[in-house]
C-alpha cells in the first residue's frame, strides 16, 4: 500500500533488527578497545615466546664451551669432574634421580588429587566441601624448605620401617633393594613422596574446578537413565575432565621436577658418591638439588658451563613434558567437540 506521498509505508517504519541503537562515538570507542586489548594480548604472547626463546639461548651459549672441553660422554658417564686440566661429567645419575623421584611423586598425587577432586565436588555435602578445599588449598602456601624439614625432622622416621618391610618382601628385585641404609629418609623413594605432598594441591585444585564445570545436565541424565552414582561419574564426570586433570597432572610433574630445597635438604644427608643403585631406596641428586649444593663453586667458566649445561637439560625435559601434555589435550579436544 502506497501513501500519498508516493513511497511505501514500510519506508516510514525503522528497520530494527532487534539491536538497540548504538551511538558512533560509543561504537568507535568500542572497536578502538577491542584492537587495544588484542594488541595487548597479542604482544604479551609474543613477550612470553621471545623470553623463553632467549633463556633457552642463554643456557645453550653458556654451555657449550665447557660440553666441547668436556673429556667424557655427557649424556651416558656417572663421573662429575667438571674443573681442573681434563674435566669429565656426564648426567645419567642426575637424570635418573631426577626421573625417578617426579614418577614416585606422580604415581601418588594423581589419583589421591583427582580421588580428592571427586569427593569434595561429587560426594562431600556443602557444608563440607568448602573448608575441605580450603584446607587442600593450604597446603599450596607452605614452602618447600617447611616440606624438607618436616620430612627430614617427622616423616621420615615413620618411612624407616616401611623400607624394611619393603625390602623384606620385594628386596630381590633391584628396584625396591634397601641393604640395610643407615637412613630411609635420604633415599629417592622418600623424596617422591614429600613431592607428592608438594604438587597434591595443584592436582587436587585444578580437578575440583574442571569437576564442578560437569554440565548438569549430563550428570542428570546419565542418574535418569538408571546410572549408579559410580557409573555416573565414570561416564559424565571423568570424561569432560580429562583435559583439565591431564593438564592438572602436567603442572604437578614441572613442579616436581625443578623442585629444589626439599629434595635438597633430604638426599644432602647421603653421600651422593656412593656407589650407583636403581633401586628407589638408594640416595642421589637430582638436577636442581646439585645446582643448588654446588652453587657457591662456580669459580670458573668451565665449571660454571657444566652446572649450566645440566640446567639446560631439565629446561628441555620440562619444555618436551609440556609440550606432549598440551599435544594430548588437543588431541582430547578434537575427539570431543
């Protein structure tokens, strides 16, 4: 229908798409914040990428001087001589310590973190919950060096008569030999499990959130399609949290590996020359505690590059161990969208 105007009455309506108006000024300043905080977001990834990139190439200037005076195979020789006319180390030991006590602590906190996890956002009541994470929380505020002492000084003579026991039961096997150590406390079995202690609470906090994210609607479905409380979790819960745990677990396993004044102050106390066990009740030094004991010798270059040369390996452990976990979460997400 035409007006006398001659143009439609449609023309004389506004054409609202359902948005309110917005004001130009108001819209261009909108737009200029959106380009302001991605440029933000932008350089401080870039800024995260380049500082990695510039300690990776400060450790690799610094080490390989000494690594080509280096007399030995760095990789494979358990001697540690790095100064004096025909310097000689190598890392296996370093490595195995440092391999073995992430693996102890992980095998624990893991499944006690998630377990922790479940309980307190799928069983625990309210009234609960709250202080239970709260207390788990905590325990992420006590430094490590409370840790080591607290094992070195409490725990560890509670730990003394389960080396025997152990020994006395599964002693044949290499792994889990004791001989008769004059201390449990200073073995890597031990430091494992203070290291447990230590990353129990990033496990425990970062699965409590993934968790308590389960849309409801899943747990609700799965209960009404006759699911037992168990199955509903195994089914719903686990499921859309394993991204977040995984990550939880990888976290946990950078802290363990570069952690250093609680595996310090526990394995100082054996004598780090004795002769090379695999069993996990026998002492060593794992990467940070012998940077950190022998940090006062850096007295020249050469010995200086060898202690840098060993930091540049548990950067590159730490670097592929966070790599692998971000790769599998990727993985995960592409099976699940």
């Amino acid at each position: 229908m035409s007006s006398i105007t001659g143009h439609s009455v449609t023309d004389e309506l506004p054409h609202d798409d359902g948005r309110p108006p917005l004001d130009a000024d108001k819209a261009g300043t909108g737009r200029l914040g959106d380009r302001i905080f991605g440029g933000l977001a932008t350089g401080s990834g870039i800024f995260v990428i380049a500082l990695v990139t510039l300690v990776g190439v400060f450790l690799i200037a610094q080490a390989v001087p000494s690594l080509l005076n280096n007399n030995a195979n760095f990789l494979t020789s358990r001697e540690w001589v790095p100064s004096g006319t025909d310097p000689r180390f190598g890392i296996v030991d370093l490595l195995w310590a440092t391999v073995v006590t992430s693996i102890i602590a992980m095998l624990i906190a893991v499944p006690l973190g998630v377990s922790v996890a479940l309980f307190i956002t799928q069983y625990a009541p309210s009234w609960l919950s709250r202080p239970a994470a709260a207390l788990v929380d905590l325990l992420a505020a006590v430094p490590s060096i409370v840790y080591g002492f607290w094992g070195l000084k409490v725990a560890g003579d509670y730990f003394q008569p389960v080396a025997k026991f152990t020994d006395t039961v599964l002693g044949w096997l290499p792994f889990f030999e004791w001989g008769g150590r004059p201390s449990a406390k200073s073995t890597l079995a031990f430091a494992g499990i203070i290291l447990a202690i230590m990353i129990l609470p990033i496990v425990t906090a970062i699965s409590r959130e993934v968790f308590s994210q389960v849309p409801t609607a899943h747990k609700e479905g799965a209960l009404a399609l006759g699911a037992t409380k168990w199955e509903m979790i195994r089914t719903a819960v686990l499921p859309f949290g394993k991204p977040g745990v995984i990550s939880a677990a990888m976290l946990g396993l950078g802290r363990a590996l570069g952690e250093t004044l609680a595996v310090t102050l526990l394995l100082s106390a054996l004598n780090p020359s004795a002769p090379f066990s695999f069993s996990i009740f026998g002492g060593g030094e794992t990467f940070a505690s012998r940077i950190a004991n022998d940090a006062g010798e850096f007295d020249s270059p050469q010995k200086t590059g060898a202690y840098i040369a060993a930091g540049l390996v548990l950067f590159i452990l730490t670097f592929i161990v966070n790599a692998a976990a971000r790769v599998v979460i990727e993985r995960r997400k592409a099976f699940t969208e």
